[in-house]
C-alpha cells in the first residue's frame, strides 16, 4: 500500500439507498484512504454492487453524504467524478477492435500528459499485458484478455479512483487467480486507489489493503484481511470470512482474564480481554488450524465425518454432538479423534465488552 494520506479520498456518511421494494443499503459508513486497495465482500444481495454504484455516481443516496477529496458529490453525475470503472460482464464494444476500444475510454477526455490518444493506447495495452493486440477483434479474445482491455479502457484517461465490480466472476478458478495477482500488481504499480467488489471471501483476502465485510445493506467490520480473519467483530464475519469454529456458551467463572465457558456438554476455559461476569452468554471462534491432534487443556472427543485431501493439507469434518467442526491435519485419521485448543486462540465475537 502506498502512503496514506490524511484525507480520505472515498468517504460514505451515513448512506442509505431506499428503492421502492428494498432498502439496498442502510446508514453506510466508511472512507478509502489514497493508494488503497479496498474491497466490499460479501454474499449476494448484501449491497456491495448498490454501494459501488453510489460511488460511480449512477445512483443517489436517499440519504447521507458521499464524499470524494472531501467534497460533496452526493448527486452529482459520473462524469464528473474522475473515475474509472469495470463491470463484471466487461461490455467490450465487439464491432470495434481492441484499441478502439480502450480508445473509446478517452471519447471525452483527452489522454493525460503530453501524448496522443494512439500513444495513450498502446501504453495501456503494454500495461495490462496485450502489446501488439491493437487491431484484435474483441471475440478473438479469452475471457481474462477481454477483461484486461476493459481495465485498459477504465484506466485510459487517468482516473484517481478505480472501481471494480466482480471483474472476475465470468472467469473459471484458475484464471481467476492469476488474473487478481495481476490486477494487484498493476494497482500497486500505478499506486491507483481501488474500490473492489466481490462476494469471493478468499479473493478480498488475498488482494486487498482493508476489505469492508457487509450484510443485509450494512458494514460489519472493516479492517485488514488479518485483522477480519483473526479478530472477527460479529458472528458473521467469524462465520463468513474462512473456515471456522463457532462456540455458544454461557460463562460460569471468571478469573482474571480466564473465563470458564459451559458448551452445555463441556467446560472450556476461553481467554479474553474483554469484561465479562459469570453468567454471561458468549459465542467464541476457533479456526481449523489453531485446533491440535494431541491433548491440551481444552478437549473435544469427536467423530469423523470425512475429510479433503487438499493438497497442502486435510480438512476433517468431525462431528462433536452433532456440531460440525472443521479441523486441519496432515496425517490419515481413525473414527474417532480428539481435539483440543488452546484458551488463548479463542476468539470471543459477542459478550462483554
Ligand atoms: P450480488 O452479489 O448478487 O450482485 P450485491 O451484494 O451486489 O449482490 P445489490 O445488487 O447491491 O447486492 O442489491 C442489494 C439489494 O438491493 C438486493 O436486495 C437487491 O434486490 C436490491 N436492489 C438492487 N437494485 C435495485 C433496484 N434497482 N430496485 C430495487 N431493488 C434493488
């Protein structure tokens, strides 16, 4: 990430977009700092591509203010906005080739610096990869090189800002891969602040600065991929972003920063910093990787269920009164196994303070 900037570039205040049979999002409130890559991810229908579209200008807020540079663009039309934007379905001109094309990003606006539109062309084609690919009619392209002269197109007159809206979902996985290495390469080179969405977990991870977590039109967490991975803020996020454990409880014993949890069929002793009383009902997560195969304090006797040879590892689905726990391995496994996990790697996402 480049330097951050004290002034966001992106802010939503308190953004609300009501249509006539849904309110597609609710009292949205974040900013994007300069150079950042930062992504909306989240399932279908929670707001992500309404909230891109608030951005672009295609739409207005029904209420709050979206700022761009600090000033207020809450009704004013895309072209006003120096932005540059990919949708998903790519929407290449296919009667014009390839250069007239990203050619058609500069109908009206002239290229920045001091260089014709052909050059502003050709340099943008040698950026994203397609030198030579001038004259090529879009349908004589794979799927990932239409996608990149649509970025072409998007980045032509120098925008300050970069939308994407899953510009990878017609892709198949392996594409889709290299393909989001690529993008945030290019974004990291050019030092562009990117607003990203997808409802791809494992994409916002892996690409992005901050991600912005939303469900039913709201934002849940926002933070760095780790920081949404390793301390969820809300049961869905725990829930939504990786594989994990989920735990309810109510807490029987506090002693110092050590709770004691009663999971109903067991006690497990949780660590937290937040300010919990006995009685007190909690739901904690624990992810695959951080449950052992070898006794500890925290001792679950499971079945399995199956597992998944993926390669680099196994995932067990074990069964543990009739919850599903998903647990990492690297060895071949009996019916039965017991688990544990350390008290420190819980983490609590509701109850207390
Ligand atoms: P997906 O991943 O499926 O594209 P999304 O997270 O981008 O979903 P949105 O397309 O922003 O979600 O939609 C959010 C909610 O607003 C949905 O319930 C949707 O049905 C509703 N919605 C979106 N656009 C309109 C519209 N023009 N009129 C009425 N409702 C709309």
């Amino acid at each position: 990430m480049n330097t951050v900037a004290s002034e966001p570039i992106v802010s939503f205040e308190g953004i609300t977009k009501q249509y006539a049979t849904a309110t597609a999002v609710e009292e949205l409130t974040f900013s994007v700092q300069e150079g950042e890559f930062f992504t909306l991810v989240g399932p279908s229908g929670c707001g992500k591509t309404t909230t891109l579209r608030l951005l672009g200008g295609f739409e207005s807020p029904s209420e709050g203010v979206v700022r761009l540079h600090g000033e207020d663009v809450s009704g004013a039309p895309p072209e006003s906005r120096d932005i540059g934007v990919v949708f998903q379905n790519y929407a290449l001109f296919p009667h014009m080739t390839v250069a007239e094309n990203v050619a058609y990003g500069l109908k009206f606006q002239e290229p920045p610096g001091n260089v014709s539109k052909s050059e502003r062309v050709t340099e943008l084609l040698s950026l994203v990869g397609l030198d030579g690919f001038e004259e090529r009619d879009p349908t004589a392209l794979s799927g990932g090189q239409r996608q990149r002269v649509a970025i072409a197109r998007a980045l032509a007159p120098g925008p300050d800002l970069l939308l994407l809206d899953e510009p990878m979902s017609a892709l198949d996985a392996r594409l889709r891969e290299r393909l989001r290495v690529e993008i945030q390469a290019l974004q990291e080179e050019l030092g562009i602040t990117t607003v990203y969405v997808t409802h791809d977990q494992e994409e916002a991870l892996a690409v992005s600065d901050r991600v912005a977590v939303m469900q039913d039109g709201q934002v849940e967490q926002v933070g760095t991929p780790r920081a949404v991975y390793h301390e969820p803020a809300t049961r869905f996020v725990a829930e939504f972003i990786g594989d994990n454990n989920v735990f309810s409880g109510t807490v029987t014993d506090t002693a110092g920063d050590t709770l004691t949890v009663d999971l109903e069929t067991t006690d497990v002793t949780v660590e937290t910093s937040r300010d919990i009383s006995p009685r007190d009902d909690v739901v904690f997560c624990v992810r695959p990787e951080q449950f052992s195969l070898e006794s500890g304090v925290n001792q679950l006797a499971t079945t399995v269920q199956s597992s998944e040879f993926l390669g680099w590892t196994t995932r067990l689905h074990l069964d543990w009164h009739e919850q599903e726990l998903l647990v990492r391995a690297d060895t071949e496994l009996d019916e039965t196994v017991t688990v544990s996990f350390d008290p420190t790697d819980a983490h609590l996402v509701t109850g207390g303070h």
